[in-house]
C-alpha cells in the first residue's frame, strides 16, 4: 500500500472481542481500513492478533489490498499523527507484532 493517508476518519476495538479498525481516506480519494483481527478465539493463540491487513472499504466488504508484515505495520503507521486512545492502542500492538 503506497497511498498516502489524506484524512483520518477514525479508530475503534470492534465488537467481536478486540480486533482493531483504522479508516482512512487515501489521496486516491478511497476510503481504506487497516484490521488487525483478534485471535481471542483461538485455543493457545501465539499472539493476540493477527498481522495487518488493509482493505478497500470495510474489512467486511473483504476488499483485500495488502497483507501486510509486521515490519510492514510498523512502516505504514509510523509519522501517522492521530490522537486517539485505540490508534496509540493498535500502534503498540503492531510495535509488539500482535502481541498485547
């Protein structure tokens, strides 16, 4: 994913137990999502999440861009400035490589 970030919409934990959601609008002028999904649900899970994914539109709309890396993550959110509680929340994990 090399689109820059052109306006922030916002970040939240989802519902479904502590996957992660940053929505963005690139200068493309497409709305994307970066998910990282929980694995809250799995038996012995390695980490808590899994690595990064952005999608075009909602993770629901299941619009793969990219799968990202961890290293990947932590590039794509670095100099991204938002002041936001769940933002700073999914930073530390992809910094930690899903590990919360």
């Amino acid at each position: 994913m090399t689109t820059p970030i052109s306006r922030i919409i916002g970040a939240d934990i989802c519902r479904d137990g502590g996957s992660y959601s940053f929505c963005f609008y690139s200068d493309d002028s497409q709305w994307y999502e970066f998910f990282l999904r929980t694995r809250a649900f799995e038996n012995a899970a390695p980490a808590s999440h899994f690595p990064p994914v952005i999608y075009l539109g909602s993770a629901n709309d299941d619009k793969v861009v990219d799968r990202l890396s961890w290293d990947d993550g932590r590039n794509f959110l670095d100099g991204v400035e938002y002041d936001n509680e769940r933002f700073r929340e999914l930073v530390a994990i992809v910094k930690a490589e899903g590990k919360s």
